[in-house]
C-alpha cells in the first residue's frame, strides 16, 4: 500500500537504526518508556492524520476563513479534528504531563508531528500554537500566572498567539510603536496595532492568549526598551474564571496565496476601550523572552516546510508509479514498445531522486536537532547540556531556512513530476507548493536566518561550537571511509566540510572588518552552502547506518540476484535506497555547493556597487 503524507518505513530508520531513540530510554527522564509504546504513539498519530486532518486540507483549502463584525470563522471541517486533537492529548506532547503534556522525547513528537503538519499545518497549528506562548509563561512567568495559563495553553483549551509584527515596523521589531501604561491594579494598559498575527483570532476556543510586545512609557528605544505583555482575548480573573472582553480586537484578516485555513489577523488593542495585560517577565526584557518562543517557532517552521515536502514527493512518487506515458528510452525506436510507467523515465528518476535525497535528509537533520534537545534534558553534566544548547543554536537558523526553501523546492519539483496534472487543482501537489511558501517568510525571513547564522552564530564562543560541530561531521565521515561500498562519498564530503570551514573563516573574518556588507551579501548562500553540507553528513550517515543490514541481505550473492534480492525484498530495496541516495546527493549536488561556496570567498562585490537607478524599471 503507497505511504500517505510521511514514510513511516523511514520514520523508524531515523528514531531506531540512525540515531538510536531507545538510548533515551536508560535516562531518569524516560525510563518508563519503550520501543512499544513509542511505536503505539507514532501509530495513532498517523491513522489521526490520516483519518482526521488530511481530509480537511482540499476543504479547508476551499472554504478558507471568513470575517464577520471582528469575528473570525475557520472552516467547518476543522472543528471534529481540533476537539480530536485536544481530547486525546496530542497538543503538548513533549511536556511534563503534571503540566498538561505527555512526557514523550522530542525526538517521538516530531514522528508523531509528521503526521499532522503535513496532513494540513494550517488546521493543526490551532491546537498547537497555545504550546509556545505556554512555553514562555513556563520559562519566565510568575506561579500565579503560570497557575492561570499554561495548562490551558498546553492542553489546547485555549489558544495562543505571538504578536510581533506592526504596520511600519516589519521585521524591524525596535521600530514598534505599540505602548503599555502602568495601572493601580498591577496590569497595564496596551494601545497599538499589530499584524500578521497567526490565529490571531477563531472560533476554536472560548479564549485566546495573546503574547504581545510593546514598550513601556518612558521606556528606551529600540530593542533594549521593549517589554512583553499576556494579552487575554477574554480577561482572566484571579480565580481562574473568565472575566469581561478584553479590547484586543481583529480588524481583518489576509487573503493569501496559501494556507487559506489559517486566520492572519490585524488586531487593535486600547482603540475601543480598555486593552489589559500582565507583565511577563521583568521591564525590558521583551525581546529576550520572545526569542524563547520564536526560537522554537522557527524549528516548526522548517519543520512545515519539510512536512509539505515529504507529502509532495510520496504523491510525486505514487504518481509517477500510475502514470502511463511514453516508452521506455531503451525500446523507444520498437514499433512493438508498449508505453510504460513515467518512473521509468530518467529524467523523472533524477526529479524523484533529487527529492528523496533531501526529503530524507531533512527528515534526518530535524530528529538530530530535536535529539539534541532530549541529551540537554537528559544530561547530568552541566557541560553536556550546554554543548546541545549550542548545537541548537547554531542550527535552528539553518533547520528553519534551509528545510523551508529546499522544502518549496521538492513541492515545486512534484509538480513537474506530475506534468500537466500537478499544475491543477485536481491534484494535491499545487496546495503543498502554495501553502508551503510561507515558511521561508515568516518567523523571520530565510535572510534574516541567514544574517543570524554570520552575525551571531558562527562566532558563538569564538567559533568553538562551529568548530566542534564540525567535529561531529568528520567522526561520521572516518566511520564511513572504513565501508568500502560509501568510501569514495566520505572522501568527496571531507573535501566539502573542508571547503566549508574554510569559507566560515573567510567570511567571518570579512563579517566584522571594513568589508562586511560583502559578507551579508553572501551570508545567504553561504547558509544554503551549510544546509547542502548537512545533508551530505546526514546522507553518508543514513548509507553507513544501512550498509550493515543491506550486507546481512545480499552479501555473498552475484550481481544477478543482487538485483533480484532488491526487487523483491523490500528492506533490501529500502537499505539500497539509502546509498543511493547519498550517491546521488555527494556526487551531483555537493559538486554545485562548492562552486557556491568557491563564489563566496571570491567576495563578489557587484551587488554592492550597482546604483538603485541601476536595477532598472524607471
């Protein structure tokens, strides 16, 4: 039976064979679980996605938002599988379940996760949105606070939000103009606006918890002067009940080329009365807290950008196995040739390979980054859990823009693969590509992520936590350099994690010299460069995991039943799958990442030295 929305044969491959899940289950913090129950959850996650939310995802796609009188209204169809979620526990699935969570690794909610952002991101991030804003209360919040909000947060009783934005401020949150005044009773009053809010408001909960910035009166400007509010859709009084309409009001919703499911609001606070909020966290400290929560958006991010991903090319896949078109090349010239499955058809097996390759490979890379999360939480050395602190760090600039445009990317090549019939709405593959753009937008757009990873990120400790993840790629590539059948790959990506290292030097050194707008310039591609070395790493790793059980198969047979063993076994086939992959990858996209990483160095300036009126169109 073809495989809907994930690859549950690769989900286990990642969490069993390549980053051994189970070794958490000898911690304190996991002891209780096993490889049963762990396979039980990604199960019942999978027949949810399956049953519950991809149906809403053409419908949804259809029926859109509507706004009505500052109302919010989402599609029908999203309501079943929202109570759903909410019912059976699927929205915290990582938290302390003392806090309204489940207690599972991060590694297990992101398989779990899977099959739900790519059934339809736009109807579960509802119920999933609520966890950051929770997230911060826990993080920084007082007990009453704490006491008030994060179970319902947590749990999905009641949504979240995080609002940012505003109209002339952009990406350049110092620029707000949103304020907060101080009242008798503690609170204070908001006045502003703000847009580009996710979920900013539905009819999904009976409230919705706004994480709003703003500054306070006579506070600094810029950054070190702005201040992070708990802004109730509906006020929450001491005792937990609800109070009166607090004045956070939608003033409209976007209509955008995607994700038609999700509300994107205007709000306006303080404009028709009374906006209340507490403090979160001490004066000025805004910026700092926020971060908590985009930090962890922006994984989800990419990790959408992935989910859309891996859904586009098991259609692509799946299609191109039916589709019936043209005869094979090697009996085109037959009067006699029958026409044959499109998969059989190299060009449309490089499309799918391309895709496999990185679709498999950002599946690997998100469960390393979420393993890293679980080693810090499970650590009993201080110095542990700040090694996989940094490593997340340094990463999550990457996991969100290169995962959310190379993402794009297979969902636009999925619809090439589907020809004619990719380009219509009577085919999945045109939504994956339209709702999938987002994620190389928001959450900062994949150059703002770029500009992170040169201007903070690769320095972190005077570029001893870059250092030392190159390390870890190199003990990868010395462990594949000893199977004989991946040796050449190791060797090829040891040459691309030397050129990579050496380009960090040139451009970090360029970052903070005279030059260094040269540098921003090329900080972009030199984040896809990084992105395109992580997969390689990811890939070799996957092929030397494989290679051990591919040999058990098929060591010792002759080339014919070799190749009889991989059409008919299908773990043989899958295991195969994995080399092939990595070869495909080292061998004909890394050669492309170091010409781009070469074009770095070399510190092309024109992009600089072109005038405005140069670009044209006056």
């Amino acid at each position: 039976m073809a495989q809907q929305i994930a690859d549950r044969r690769d989900i286990d491959f990642v969490l069993y064979e390549q980053l051994n899940v189970e070794q958490l289950f000898t911690s304190k913090k996991y002891r209780e679980l096993n490889k049963k129950m762990v396979d039980m959850v990604i199960t019942e996650a999978r027949a949810f996605g399956i049953k519950e939310v991809l149906p809403t995802l053409a419908e949804g796609d259809k029926a859109g938002v509507a706004f009505e009188n500052g109302k919010v209204i989402v599609p029908a169809c999203y309501r079943r599988p929202y109570q759903l979620m909410v019912e059976n526990g699927w929205t915290s699935l990582a938290e302390d379940p003392a806090m309204g969570g489940q207690g599972l690794p991060h590694m297990v909610m992101r398989a779990a996760y899977e099959y739900f952002y790519g059934a339809n991101w736009a109807m579960v991030t509802y119920a999933l949105e609520g966890h950051g804003t929770g997230k911060m209360i826990e993080l920084f919040g007082t007990d009453k606070q704490k006491s008030l909000f994060l179970e319902k947060l947590y749990t999905g009783q009641w949504g979240g939000t995080m609002d940012l934005t505003e109209p002339e401020a952009g990406s350049d949150v110092g620029a707000l103009t949103t304020s907060a005044r101080r009242l008798d009773d503690g609170a204070y009053a908001i006045t502003g606006n703000k847009i580009y809010i996710t979920n900013g408001e539905h009819d999904l909960t009976e409230n919705i918890i706004h994480p709003v910035l703003a500054r306070i009166d006579g506070a600094p400007a810029g950054t070190n002067g702005i201040s992070i509010f708990i802004v109730p859709k509906i006020w929450v009084n001491a005792d937990g009940s609800l109070g009166e309409t607090n004045d956070i009001v939608c003033t409209g919703t976007e209509e955008k080329m995607g994700i038609h499911g999700s509300a994107t609001c205007a709000t306006s606070m303080g404009s028709k009365g009374l906006c209340r909020g507490l403090l979160l966290g001490e004066e000025n400290a805004g910026m700092k807290i926020m971060f908590h929560m985009m930090n962890e958006a922006r994984l989800d991010v990419g990790f959408m950008g992935f989910c859309n991903a891996t859904a586009a090319f098991l259609h692509a896949v799946n299609f191109a196995r039916e589709r019936i078109q043209g005869k094979d090349l090697a009996e085109g010239k037959s009067s006699e040739a029958t026409p044959v499955a499109i998969i059989r058809h190299p060009d449309v097996r490089r499309m799918l390979l391309w895709m496999k390759a990185h679709v498999e490979g950002m599946r690997s890379f998100i469960y390393y980054v979420a393993r890293c999360f679980d080693l810090a939480e499970c650590a009993d050395e201080k110095m542990e859990r700040e090694r996989n602190d940094d490593r997340i760090a340094l990463l999550t600039p990457l996991i969100k823009a290169y995962c959310a445009e190379r993402g794009f990317e297979v969902c636009i090549e999925a619809i090439q693969v589907h020809g004619g019939c990719g380009y219509t709405m009577d085919y999945p593959v045109e939504q994956l590509a339209r709702d999938c753009k987002i994620a190389s937008i928001f959450e900062g757009t994949d150059g703002i992520q770029a500009m992170d990873l040169l201007g903070r990120k690769l320095g972190m400790k005077k570029g001893a936590v870059f250092m030392d993840f190159i390390s870890e790629i190199k003990i990868t590539i010395g462990q594949a350099k000893a199977i004989a059948v991946i040796s050449p790959l190791a060797a090829a990506l040891e040459t691309a994690v030397e050129q990579l290292g050496e380009t960090a030097m040139v451009i970090g050194k360029q970052a903070v010299g005279p030059t260094f707008k040269i540098a921003f310039a090329s900080a972009h591609p030199f984040m896809m460069a990084m992105g395109d070395v992580i997969m390689g790493w990811m890939l070799l790793w996957r092929a030397a995991t494989a290679s051990a059980p591919l040999e058990k198969i098929i060591g010792g047979l002759d080339d014919e039943k070799k190749a009889k063993n991989l059409d008919k076994d299908k773990n043989a086939a899958f295991y195969d799958g994995q080399i092939q992959s990595a070869r495909y990858f080292i061998n004909a996209v890394l050669p492309i990442t170091l010409g781009r990483l070469a074009a770095v160095r070399a510190g092309e300036d024109a992009v600089l030295n072109i005038t405005e009126r140069g670009f044209g169109g006056l």
